[in-house]
C-alpha cells in the first residue's frame, strides 16, 4: 500500500493542485491530510471543496481549531489571527460545516495521524517536547508509525530500544527498521518554513516499508500575488517566495 500524507496547506491552491498532480503520477493508494488546510493563503474554500472532491480524509489541525474556538484564536499572533478571520470570510456555510467535522487524531494502515503531537495534541509543537517526554510518548504509542505536521519541516524521529534519534529528512527514499517507532514530520505543502519554495509531503510505502519526502515546484509567485490581493499580511506572501531561516523564525502559530 502506497500512502501519500500531507500537511498544512494553508490554502495554497497552486502548491495542493500541484501536489495532487504529483501524486496522480505515482500510484498512490490514498492520501491523508494532516490538517491545517486553511489560513495564510488565500483560497480555504477551494481546498476545503478539492479535499471533498478527491476523498481526502483530514485531521483537524491547529487552524481549523482556532477557526471553531474564539478563545483558542486568541492567542495566535494578530498576523495569522488576520489571516484566519479573512480566511473566515472566504469559507462558505457548508465548507465551515465540514471543518466542524474534523477529529483531532486518526488511526488507519496500522498509522497514527495527528497535527501537533502524538497521541492527539492539535497545537503542540514537536520540536519543543523534551527528549525524555518524546521516549515516552513513543513508548506508550501502540502504532509504530505516526505522522505529524504543525511545525512545516521534514523531520523524523525514530525510537530505538529507549535511545531516540532525528535527523532531516531530504530528497531520498528512507527504509524504515520494523524493530523501531518512528514520528515523521511530513513538511508542509502551501507554507513551507525549511528554505523549501517547492510544496512538500511524504509517500508511505507499507509494503517496501519506506518513506519518500516529495519535493513539487509551482507557481508560489501566483500564491503570492493572492495573499496580497485579499488583504492577508504580506508576510505570508514573502515566505513563499524567500525561505530564509531568520524570516521563518519570526512565524508562530
């Protein structure tokens, strides 16, 4: 079984289309979100009808949260808490209905997928858990497998009899050790923070038990020049077209 899993698309129309081209090439079995469709970007409606329209089951991440919970949106900072309100705006009755619908975790192929931090944890940043709270966290978990996004980098982490090890993931096919526990931090495909402009995700081969990082060119100039049609803070237009690591740094939530 071959699984695409893809992150935070932050409704990125040219980088998901882009993406979804990328996978209709590559025989993939399904595809799972991990949530953060929408904010930053200009078109959540689009994506929210294009999830729908290719039967892509998504978890709910840490947008959709803030977007169903006033006070949860209150402590994002006043850019990405602009962007979200415009975001808002754009989303018609039936798309909201439907992020209504998301869960904060899924488990399916023997995977876990979840936003933030496993087991179920929307908002958390992985890369801010102690190493010991890690190992512990992947001891507990029964799926030797999990998927997160939240952070927009390709990272992994693998558990090995009590010693956890990370490492970036590049742009090659990784095999996987049965014996071990791994999170994959998938990237994120409309607002990549890793000096990234291409849109990224990540092929699961369950068979071959290996994992793919994809790296997609498109049109982030287009993306761009929408964000800053719609009044969304600039910000999140330069970050498509100039991943630098000082820049990136300054983006929370």
């Amino acid at each position: 079984m071959r699984l695409a899993v893809i992150s935070d698309i932050h409704s990125n129309l040219e980088a998901f289309q882009a993406v979804m081209d990328d996978i209709s090439k590559l025989s993939i079995d399904d595809t799972v979100s991990l949530g953060d469709n929408i904010g930053y970007g200009a078109q959540p409606e689009e994506i929210i009808e294009n999830l729908k329209h290719y039967s892509i089951t998504s978890v709910l991440g840490n947008h959709e949260l803030a977007l169903l919970d006033s006070d949860y949106l209150k402590t994002f900072g006043p850019f990405a808490r602009k962007a979200l309100k415009i975001n808002k705006k754009k989303l018609s009755d039936k798309a909201l209905r439907y992020i209504a619908t998301l869960q904060p975790f899924l488990v399916r192929y023997g995977c876990r997928f979840v936003h933030g931090t496993p087991p179920d944890t929307i908002a958390r940043y992985i890369f801010n858990e102690s190493k010991q709270r890690l190992i512990n966290i992947m001891t507990r978990l029964k799926q030797k497998i999990t998927f997160v996004g939240h952070t927009h980098q390709l990272v992994i982490y693998g558990l090995d009899h009590g010693v956890l090890k990370k490492k970036k993931l590049l742009n090659c096919r990784l095999s996987l050790a049965k014996s071990m526990k791994y999170i994959i931090n998938t990237g994120s495909v409309g607002q990549p923070r890793d000096s990234y402009n291409e849109a990224t995700y990540i092929i699961w081969d369950s068979d071959r038990y290996t994992i793919e990082p994809r790296f997609v060119p498109y049109d982030y100039h287009n993306a761009a020049k929408k964000i800053k049609k719609a009044g969304i803070p600039e910000q999140y237009a330069e970050i498509l077209r100039n991943q630098k690591g000082e820049l990136n740094a300054q983006i929370t939530k």
